[in-house]
C-alpha cells in the first residue's frame, strides 16, 4: 500500500495495523509458504516479444464470446498473458489459497473474456472481472493482467492515474504486465 499512499495521497493513506503487514500465509487456514505467499506484491514482468497485445474487433472471428457479450468496440488481449496468470493462480491453489479469496482482474473486456474461458471452471468460486468493476471491493489475492505489451510503449488509458488508483492499493497483489509499458 505503500505505493498509492505516496504516489497519489501524499502519503497520507495507510493500511489498518491489523492488516498492515499481513500476508497469504498467515490467512486463518493453513496456507504453504512460497515465494507467493510471503510477499505482499509479486511482479512479473512481461516485456518481450514472447507476450504481444492484440487489438480485439467485435466482429474479429478470434474475438472470444463472453468478450462478444460485453459489447466491447475495441478491446484488447494478450494470450500469453492469460498462461502465466493461469500458472500463477495454480500456484496460489496449490499452496493452499482458496479459490474464493482469489481475484483476477484486468483493465479489457476482451482480457477479462479469456481469462474467464481458462479458469473459471478449473477455480469454482475464483472472480474474474474488470478493473473498473472489482473497484471498491476486497479478496485476499488479487492477479491483475494488464495486458498492454508493445515495441512503442503505448498504454492507451492505463496511463491515467486515476484508473490505476485502486488497482494498486489491494493486501496482496500479483501484477502482470511490461515493466517498460508499465
């Protein structure tokens, strides 16, 4: 939380003391300690050709369905990003995190589609949603794809501020996306 605090509070906003320092593996179910488990944010950098972003067009027969029903004009995606979310969320499953306390959310309808389509059924429980949608409400593990990766360092609107404002104030928190772009 320290972020937000001192990049848009002046460092005014702080976490409760009772949350403060809490981490995935001191929730009150037994939790495994791993790497993700004991940071209160994980980065992971996806700069590269390896996880290119794709413009997504309604009437793009690549476009998924449940991005289809969400009405999107122009969206944006990146497949290679939903693997490494789908690694990571696995691992948080598998150190013990229930699926109920886990969010995954990204800022394209279009992203929010695919990860829908790869974890839903296998995370019964898991939300997967968008960034604007999951404002104002609480998990104990947040994933957030931010999906935007290019050789131009283009980040459309995520380089508003006020977008991004509640993204990074969540306990713990996994963040996907180009450290450049970012």
């Amino acid at each position: 939380m320290a972020f937000p605090s001192a990049a848009m509070y002046s460092s005014k906003l702080l976490a409760a003391p009772s949350v403060a320092s809490r981490l995935l593996k001191d929730l009150p179910y037994p939790v495994t300690e791993t790497e993700d488990t004991l940071a209160p944010l994980v980065f992971w950098d996806t700069q590269g050709g390896d996880f290119p972003e794709l413009d997504i067009q309604p009437d793009d027969s690549a476009t998924p369905s449940k991005s289809a029903l969400l009405n999107d004009s122009t969206s944006k995606s990146n497949p290679s990003e939903v693997m490494l979310v789908q690694r990571h969320v696995s691992a948080l499953a598998e150190a013990g995190v229930k699926a109920e306390d886990i969010a995954v959310v990204t800022p394209y309808n279009a992203q929010v589609g695919l990860l829908a389509q790869a974890l839903k059924e296998r995370f019964v429980g898991m939300e997967v949603g968008s960034v604007d949608g999951f404002q104002g409400r609480e998990k104990e593990a947040v994933v957030v794809s931010l999906v935007r990766s290019n050789g131009k360092g283009e980040v459309g609107f995520l380089g508003e501020r006020r977008r991004l404002n509640g993204l990074f104030s969540f306990f713990t928190l996994w963040l996907l996306c180009s450290r450049e772009d970012l």
